[in-house]
C-alpha cells in the first residue's frame, strides 16, 4: 500500500503513532547515557543513580503512565492519549535538557516516563486495530522498529558526542524534543481508531452483557482475560526485568566486564540496536505473519539466553565475547518477548479494555523492572557479574517456557474473529454485521 496524504488507515497512521516509539526509547538510553555524567556533575551517589533509573521512562514513571493512559485510552478514545501525550513527554525531556541539580533532573526524569507509559498501550493498540488482519504483525513491527531505532540513533549520537560530556548529554535531550514535536504536530491529522469508534457509537446492551463494561473493571470480571493477563504478563515480565537493566545499565555492565572506554561501551551498543533494527524488519515484519509464530518467538528467545551466557561465561575473552554477545541479544531483541508481547497483547483482549489491559501489564512490568534498578548498580558493585548473570539468565528462561508452551493461534485472524472465539460470541458490532452479512 502506498502512503497516501489522505490514508488515515494504512501506513500513514500506522508510521506517524509508531514514530512515539522512537522518541520514547530514544528517552531510556538518553537517560542510560548520561547517568555517568548527571553522577560526576552533580556528585550524586549509587544509589541516587539507581532512584533516578527506578523513576524514570525505563521503570516506575512509565508504570504509572501506563496505569492512568491505558483506561483512559478505553474511555475516551485512542487519539485522545497519543494528542496530548507527547506534549508532557516535551515538557519532561526540555527540563532534562537544562536542568540544573538533582531535583530538577529527578522530576524531568518522573514527568517523561510518565508520559512514555501513557503512549505505549495507545500506540501498539491504535496500530493493531487500523493494521490489515493478514499484515498485524507486519504494522505492529513498525513500532517494534522505531523502537529499535531510537536506541540505535541514541547511542550514535552519545558516542559522537562523548567529548562534550553533560553537554552531549543534554544535546540528547534537546534531539527527542525537536523530534517530539514533529511527530506530534504530524499525529493531528490522524483519525480516531474505527473499530474503537464503531464500539463507542454503536455500543450495545447486548455488547455491554457479553464482554462487560469498559476499561479496568470490564477487564477483571471475565476469566478470559485473566489467564491472558497471566500469559503475556509473564512473557514480559521475565523478559523486561533482563531487558530493563540492559536498556539502561548496559555501560555499567560492559565496565564491570572489562570494557571501560565509555565511547567503545556506547559503540558495542550501537552494535546491539543495529542487530535489533536488522532482525525486527527482516525478521519479525517479513515472517510472524507467515510462519510459525511460535517457532519464531523461541528461537529468539533462545538467542537471548545464548548471548547472555557467552557473557558471563566467557567474561576473560575480552571484546570478542561481547561482540557475540551484542549480536546474539540484538537479534533476539528483535524477533523475541517485546514484538511478540506487543502483537498478542493486542489481539487477545476485547476492544473495551484492550488499551487497559495493556496499561496494567505495563505498570506491574515496569514496577517489577523499577524495584530491580533500585539495586542494580550496587547488586552489579557487590556480587559481581557472574551471578547478577545467572539471575538474568534465569529470568530469560522462564520467558521462554512460557511462550514456547501457551503461544496463541491468532494468526491471519481479525480482531473481531479473535474476540468471537475467545467471549463465545460476536462482540463488537462490527463482528456482529459481518456475521449477519455472511450469513
């Protein structure tokens, strides 16, 4: 399909929501990045370091926007967050760009994760619901790769900018406001997603009876979406807490395993994203919708594994073994949990709570990611990689158990032919009219 200026429905809408992706991972490694330096500028502690981590866009800040946006996204419609959210989103990068002690940096760190969380349901699921149902993993890549580029370009540009230190730091910062801004004033022209849109206008008793009322509460009171919450909350759970730390402690890591120059740390990570970017485009957008999705899920998940242990195993072997490991987690990254997660989450829930369903996973993932980079850095300066490694390791394999055993089969299928077989009956009205047109 080619971009037409007039296609609010097609990749037009799918590229301008995916782009919130780019400025809101862009956010982490901004913030993974210039830690160091916040540290040494403002003589801040370890443990000062890991607050900042744990309440900013990587965990905590962004739990509590996915809460607060993912109803709202069910109440009062998709363009309602992805309007106003990223003007919170400027406001929290710009005072990140000029702040000037801890107190400032902590509430620009607050103030942008809460506006990350807010976005991500609203963008995956506005995404999925416009995507044809042959092409859904094919458009929910897109975010999945925007995703993937804002770390890549991010840790370009604080390799190129090392020099200037906290200044470079803060050019960072200024970059995903300017890009904010576009990606915002460009996302107007957009449409209200229309299956949401046909539900809000033609939303009937018999819907209300058979799927529940909107939101949290709707969400909760059918057994369905309970085992589903269980399902994709696990998946991303246990792959998060791994992935969480990487995103944004990834230097400290490399520092501990012997790799101390700060620009060749922000290389190999440039390395990782590139291997991400490479494997979600030819990877995850070419084949989930046309081969094995649970296949394709475990042989990334198995690469993550790998790569994590030819880490900590081979820790002696010098550049070479994080050279591996930077491709074997970058392919995986690609392929793995976060694509996977980001694509079932949305076809697994009713369109009444399927942005809440997604915000609350992303609260207790994120909560779950933020308690762990509370004590990351001193766990990583106490017990030493090795066994900060093991954790990891095992957290990555109960990630793959879970969605090597429960993958759902969902591919190929609408959203409204997913919701029929999963509530037992036509739920939106859509469904409902076509079921009656056929027959």
């Amino acid at each position: 399909m080619k971009i037409g200026a007039h296609s609010t429905t097609g990749w037009r809408a799918t590229i301008a929501v995916a782009m919130s992706n780019y400025i809101e991972a862009g956010s982490i490694i901004a913030i993974a990045t210039s830690l160091g330096f916040w540290q040494a500028a403002f003589g801040i502690s370890n443990f000062a370091v890991g607050l900042l981590a744990a309440l900013s866009a990587n965990a905590f800040g962004a739990a509590i926007g996915a809460i607060l946006g993912g109803p709202l996204c069910d109440r009062f419609g998709r363009k309602a967050i992805y309007t106003y959210d990223l003007l919170v989103y400027m406001v929290g990068v710009l005072l990140a760009a000029f702040a000037a002690n801890f107190t400032m940096l902590l509430a620009a760190f607050v103030i942008t994760g809460i506006a990350v969380g807010a976005g991500v349901p609203a963008s995956w699921t506005y995404i999925a619901e416009q995507a044809p149902s042959v092409e859904r993993a094919k458009h929910v890549g897109t975010a999945q790769l925007a995703w993937s580029v804002g770390p890549f370009i991010g840790f370009a540009l604080a390799a190129a900018l090392a020099p200037l230190e906290l200044l470079g730091s803060r050019l960072i910062f200024l970059h995903l406001f300017v890009v904010a801004a576009i990606v915002w004033w460009v996302r107007q022209g957009l449409a209200e997603s229309q299956i949401w849109a046909d539900e809000a206008v033609n939303e009937s008793r018999e819907l209300t009876s058979s799927v529940g009322v909107r939101g949290l509460r709707g969400l909760f009171s059918r057994k369905v979406n309970i085992t589903a919450l269980l399902f994709l909350g696990g998946i991303y759970l246990f792959w998060n807490t791994v992935a969480g730390q990487a995103g944004i402690f990834m230097p400290r890591v490399y520092d501990t395993a012997g790799l101390h120059s700060p620009v060749q740390q922000n290389l190999l990570q440039v390395l990782v994203w590139g291997c991400t970017v490479a494997a979600t485009y030819f990877g995850f957008m070419r084949y989930a919708d046309r081969v094995s999705q649970r296949a394709l899920y475990s042989f990334g998940a198995a690469l993550g594994i790998a790569g994590w242990i030819v880490l900590v195993a081979f820790t002696d072997s010098g550049i070479a073994t994080m050279l591996i490991f930077a491709v074997l987690w970058g392919v995986s990254s690609g392929i793995g949990a976060q694509a996977f997660y980001s694509l079932w989450a949305s076809e697994l829930f009713a369109t009444p709570y399927r942005a809440s369903a997604q915000g609350t996973m992303f609260f207790v993932v994120r909560t779950a990611t933020g308690l762990l980079s509370y004590f990351f850095p001193t766990m990583l300066a106490v017990i030493g990689l090795t066994w900060v490694g093991v954790l990891l390791v095992g957290l990555l394999t109960i990630a793959l158990i879970i969605g090597a055993i429960w993958a759902p089969k969902t591919q190929g299928k609408t959203l409204q032919q997913i919701e029929t077989e999963r509530y037992g009956s036509p739920i939106s009205p859509t469904a409902t009219t076509s079921s009656t047109a056929t027959a």
